[in-house]
C-alpha cells in the first residue's frame, strides 16, 4: 500500500471537481461491495481508505474492519460505534 486517503490528501493538496468526483466514485464502489456481502463497516474514514498509485491512477480499498459487523434481515445497528470525531451525530 502507498499510504491512506489522507496521506494522498496531504500529498496531492488541492484536487480538481474531476479528480473528487473520480476518487468518491471508486470509494463509494469499493463500499457497495461490502454491502453485497452484507457487511457494516462501522468506522469508515480517511485513513482507513488505503490507496495505491498505478499508472498515475489511484486504487483504494478500505481497511481496519476490527469494528465490522455482518448484517442481517433483522440486524438492527442501535450502539454507535467508530471513531468519535467521525461519527454522525
């Protein structure tokens, strides 16, 4: 691995409207993977988003999944979980 979306962040700096739209695609993609395997992350942010550089491309995956949980028909998420600057309010 090269490092976490936010070291790329800090790498990178600024990115163009095309450049956000491209990396929220791919890491939204990686994310619906998880859910066709019914898989609740519970503590996604940005360094747990890894990163690799091929090719001037970026390739992410989504890391640390010690919070994670399979989810089911009747799975309910009532306990918050995640790092806490992070979670929704």
């Amino acid at each position: 691995m090269d490092g976490s979306l936010l070291d790329l962040h800090r790498k990178k700096g600024k990115l163009t409207e095309g450049e956000a739209l491209v990396w929220i695609r791919d890491i939204v993609r990686c994310y619906k993977v998880l859910l066709r395997k019914n898989i609740m992350h519970r503590d996604l942010k940005p360094v747990n988003i890894l990163y690799i550089e091929k090719d001037d491309k970026y390739i992410f995956k989504i890391a640390d999944f010690g919070l994670a949980r399979h989810i089911g028909i009747s799975a309910i998420n009532t306990i918050g979980r995640g790092t806490l600057a992070y979670i929704a309010p």
